[in-house]
C-alpha cells in the first residue's frame, strides 16, 4: 500500500525528514510518532502528494508519486487519499452536508445525498447536516471532518494531530471512529500525532526522530 | 454543487462586501445607460423633426434660436419677417419648397402654428378624426395636444400671446378645433395648427395702421439641389432683414455644447465602474489572507490550482453579472421616471421602454472591469502553497 525507499526532504537546505525504508499494508494502521520538527506533517504531505520529497522513491495506493504530475496528481488525491487536520478546516459557509458534498464534487465523484446521510449517520453528526460548522462543538467539527476524509471512500485516510484541541474522551472516541470508518471500506490509515493520550491505540508505530542539526523544540 | 453555487454561496456568506461591489457596479452602469438613453433618443428626435428641412429662414438674431424655435418649436422667435420676402424666397430656383410658418400664440402652453397644410403633409400627420381647416379661426391639434387637454372636434379655443409656462394676455378671436392629428413621433405632435391667417387675423386687433404688410415668422426651405447649400444661405444673410440657419450645422453645434456636460457625466461613470472594479479587487483580495486554509483545504480534497482560479473567477464574474443586471435595470427605470416628469413639462419625452446596442458595450466593459480586477487574487489563489500553508495553521 505504502512504501517508502530512501526518502529525504530538505527545507532551505535543512533536512527536515528523513526516512530510509517503510512499508504499509493495505488495512493497516499506523501511529507516526516523534515530538514536533521530526517531519511528521511533512510525511503525510508527501503522502497525499502534497509534496514533492527532495530525494527518494514514494509509493502509494499502486501510483509512484514522482511519476504523476499537475491535475492527475490532484485527482489521484481527490480519489484516493482521506485528510483529518489538526485545525479543523471545515469551510465556514458552506453547510455541514455542503462540506460533504465539495469532496464528492472536487473529486468529480457523484453528488450522493444518501452517501452523505450514511457517512454522517455513522459518526453521529446526522442531525447536524443544515448546521454551519461554526455553531458546532470542536468534537462534532472533528467529526464532520472525519466524514469529508471518507466520503469518497478513499483508500488511504491521512489524520495530521486530530486530537490536538480535544479533550480526553472527545480524543478517544475520535481515534475510535477513525479506525472504524477506516475499516468500513477497508482503508489504510496513518495518524501523525505526539498526543501522549493516542499513543498506545494503534500497534503498528514509526518513531521519528528530529534530523541531526534541527533542534527539537519546533 | 458546482463552480456557481459554490461562488454564490460565497458571495452570500459576505452580503456587505459583495453589496458594495454590486452596487457601485451598478450606479456606474445605470449612470451610462441613462446617459445612451436620454442622449440617444433626444438625437433621434431632433434629426426625425429636422428630416427634409435643409434651412430656416427668419428674422436676424441668434442663428440657434432660430432653428430651435422654427423646427422644435422649443424657444421664442427672433421675430417676423415680411410676407413679401418669404414668397420671394420660394420663387428662387434654389428652393424646390419652401413652408412660410406664423409663430407668437401658445394655448395650454401648445404653441400655436400658422402654417399650411404642406407643414403637417410634411411630418406625414393624417387626420385621426374630423377634417383639416379650409378657412381662418379653424384648428387642428397635435395628437399629443389633443389627448393632454381632452379636447375634442367643436371645442373652441383661447390663444394667449407668448409661449412657455407664462403665456401673456389672452387673445379676443377664438378658434374653433376641426379635427386631430393621429400620432407621429415628431413635434407635429405637440401643435396647434392653423391658416397663417388666423394669426395675422387675431394680431389686427394690436395693430392700428391697417395698411401694414402681413408678416411671417420663419420659412422652412428645402433645397432644390444639393449645390444650394454652398450659396443661398449667404444670399439670404446678405439682405438686411433675413437670417438662413443650417439645421444641421446648428444641432451639431448644440450637441457640442451639451456634449461637455455629456462627456463629464460620462467621466464619472467611468470612475463609478472602476471603483466597482477596485472594490471587486479589494474583497476579493483582503478575504485571500483568512480564506488560505480553505483554499489550501480544497486543494487536499483534490481541487486543482486551476479550479481555484475558476473559483475566485466565478465570484467575480457573479459579482459582476449582478452589478451589471442591476445597472441595466436601474437605468431603464430612471430614464422611464425622467420621462414622466419631462413629459409634464412638455419637453422632449424619453422612454426606458428601449433598448439600445450600445447598452451590450457597456454590459461587456462593466464585466471585464470585473473580471479582471479578479485577475490577481484568482492568481494568488492558484499559487496557494498548500503545504506551507496547512503546516502554519
């Protein structure tokens, strides 16, 4: 599903990660571990194709990421990568169901009413779906976001420090629900996080660490 | 979903921004359209009321005033020139027709006009009911005549001397109304007409020497060739009493005049809709900072950078559209509410009732102010680095 040969990334001409070998399978979940400035962020960007790496070979979900370019990147992601983010970028004026359906449109997928019901159903933010994402809960936010990452059913679901402003039971039920929604279509799913409270949830884990001539305080 | 609907609901989620956008849009665009309309359509009423008559002959005086009261009937006569040099003029081999008119006596603030039936053959006016007068204190009225003061065929009417909104002492002899003329579009329109006699008729009273020689206020002269322009006007303005106006000439120099006010207005206009412009920028440009991470957040649910171009594009170009709609409107309703208030005070009528091609020209520099005053936002939007962007938040 994912594999990774070599992998350096450089910023400014400081080294900002570096991975020499990791290989997922399909289904499989994955904590990205290590204190903040070891590149845990710009990992999951070179992932969802976001970023190009300085060196090394990326691939993922069968596509090798230095080989697509321009548009037929932005579509394989569009279809095929899921993305939680720390903040929860939600867009203000649209809808919590038309926050759903902007993935299903960017992704050219079919604007499905009752995939939405669905994906929103099963992570208990039904009755939110005319609601702006403002007048919302951070924990319910967290939760629509989770539904736009898996709408499209992708194959690989990304989530960049998803507990960060949550407090301990909102962080559990948020970990939770993510394996679970990565489970219902049997995605891959790698969570980035330092959050002392996640860290024992998932067994499969990379530490990384800070490059040598980075300080750790970020 | 798609581009519209996502660039609405936007503009939506902003309604001051993207009222203050439309609206300035559209006083600019209303501003021009009312300046088409009223410019446009007063031109073609003056070159409809000058169609056939090549020269104006009349008392010396301002040559303008001449033609504005001898063809529009607009301002007062220069005064009266003898009968005999009028039917001298139509002697001339010059002058393939020559219409001598009485002018000096208003009613209801209708101009009088001893002239004869040649005058109204010539505005191609047909009776709409009753015939057309035979013998002296006989009217017809103006269609437009008729229809404000609801007179009809059998009424008898007062003639006052002078013009405009203060006739002066009411004439003893009244006219008897004999028929009414069907609508023309032209001045003929807004006239009374009678045999010039009438008028030499109802002015004896004022005159004490019987013996004095009938008068005619101006001749309106069609050229028997072309070659006449180069030399009866100044045959005509050589002899004492006489003046010759080019209608043509003097409407361009009149258009001139008002051409000032014209372009100035039209200035500010242009500045209207470059400030519309500027003010699409501006909103569209300031929001760019707060709206980074959804832009980024788009981009990381596969829009492509081109489709965030589209987006900022679309934003512009609704913005744009409605300012535009909203001008069009605004100013066919204010040329429609200039022409009622006109119309009380018997100018020339201006309707919003009609479209011009111009109007498409301004439809088109209205929106590509707009379209590209979105050029540079839709491109900072297009460069968003999502990356960096998402890593700050």
């Amino acid at each position: 599903m994912i594999a990774v040969r070599g992998l350096s990334h450089r910023y400014a001409q400081q080294e900002v990660l570096r991975l020499p070998e990791w290989k997922v399978a399909q289904g499989e979940r994955w904590l990205v571990l290590g204190p903040s400035g070891c590149g845990k962020t710009t990992l999951l960007h070179i992932l969802a194709g976001l970023v190009r790496p300085s060196e090394g070979q990326v691939e993922v979900a069968g596509e090798s990421l230095l080989k697509l370019e321009g548009a037929r990147l932005d579509r394989w992601r569009a279809t095929s990568v899921g993305i939680v983010l720390q903040a929860l970028h939600l867009v203000r004026h649209l809808s919590v169901r038309d926050n759903l359906r902007l993935a299903q449109y960017l992704a050219k997928a079919p604007q499905d009413d009752l995939r939405i019901d669905d994906t929103l159903g099963a992570l208990g933010v039904a009755a939110k779906s005319a609601r702006r994402p403002s007048e919302l809960s951070q924990g319910e936010q967290q939760r629509v976001a989770i539904a736009r990452a898996v709408v499209n059913r992708p194959k690989l679901v990304l989530a960049d420090e998803p507990t960060a402003n949550l407090d301990d039971a909102a962080a559990a039920t948020v970990v939770e629900l993510l394996a679970e929604q990565a489970g219902r279509h049997g995605a891959t799913l790698v969570v980035a996080t330092h959050d002392a409270r996640v860290k024992g949830k998932f067994r499969e884990r990379l530490e990384l660490a800070v490059p040598a001539g980075l300080s750790a305080s970020s | 979903m798609n581009l519209a609907t996502l660039s609405a609901s936007y503009l939506r989620a902003r309604p001051l921004n993207t009222a203050l956008s439309v609206i300035l849009l559209a006083l600019g665009v209303a501003t021009i359209v009312l300046l088409l309309l009223v410019v446009g359509q007063a031109e073609e009423r003056m070159h409809r009321d000058a169609r056939g008559i090549d020269l104006v002959v009349g008392a010396k005086g301002s040559p303008m005033q001449l033609m504005l009261s001898g063809i529009y009937h607009l301002d007062a006569p220069t005064g009266n020139i003898p009968l005999s040099a009028a039917a001298l003029l139509s002697k001339n081999r010059m002058v393939k027709r020559a219409m001598p008119l009485a002018l000096g006596d208003s009613w209801k603030g209708h101009r009088i006009v001893g002239a004869g039936k040649e005058y109204a053959d010539h505005y191609g006016a047909e009776l709409r009911e009753g015939r057309f007068y035979d013998k002296p204190m006989e009217a017809v009225l103006g269609a437009e005549v008729a229809a404000r003061t609801n007179t009809r065929i059998g009424a008898t009417i007062k003639g006052a001397h002078g013009m405009g909104s203060e006739p002066g002492e009411e004439h003893e002899g009244a006219y008897t109304v004999v028929g009414v003329l069907a609508k023309t579009g032209s001045v003929i329109d807004r006239l009374v007409l009678t045999p010039i006699e009438s008028v030499w008729h109802v002015h004896e009273e004022h005159k004490e020497p019987k013996e004095e020689e009938p008068e005619v206020t101006v001749v309106l002269i069609q050229y028997a060739s072309p070659l006449a322009a180069a030399t009866l006007p100044r045959q005509i303005n050589s002899q004492s009493e006489l003046q010759a106006a080019s209608p043509a000439y003097e409407t361009a120099r009149l258009f001139s005049i008002v051409g000032v006010g014209v372009e100035a207005l039209r200035a500010f206009a242009a500045v209207l809709i470059l400030a519309a412009g500027l003010s699409v920028f501006i909103a569209l440009y300031s929001a760019l900072e707060e709206r980074r991470y959804e832009l980024a957040v788009m981009r990381t649910l596969g829009a492509s950078p081109g489709r965030l171009f589209g987006l900022l594009m679309g934003e512009a170009i609704a913005l744009s559209l409605l300012g535009v709609v909203l001008g069009l409107l605004l100013g066919h309703a204010l040329a429609s509410i200039l022409g009622a208030w006109l119309e009380r005070q018997q100018h020339y009528p201006v309707t919003g009732l009609e479209w011009r091609p111009e109007e498409l020209w301004v439809a088109a520099i209205a929106l590509g102010v707009g379209v590209v005053a979105a050029m540079v936002p839709a491109w900072r939007a297009y460069r968003t680095d999502v990356s960096r962007t998402l890593a700050r938040g």
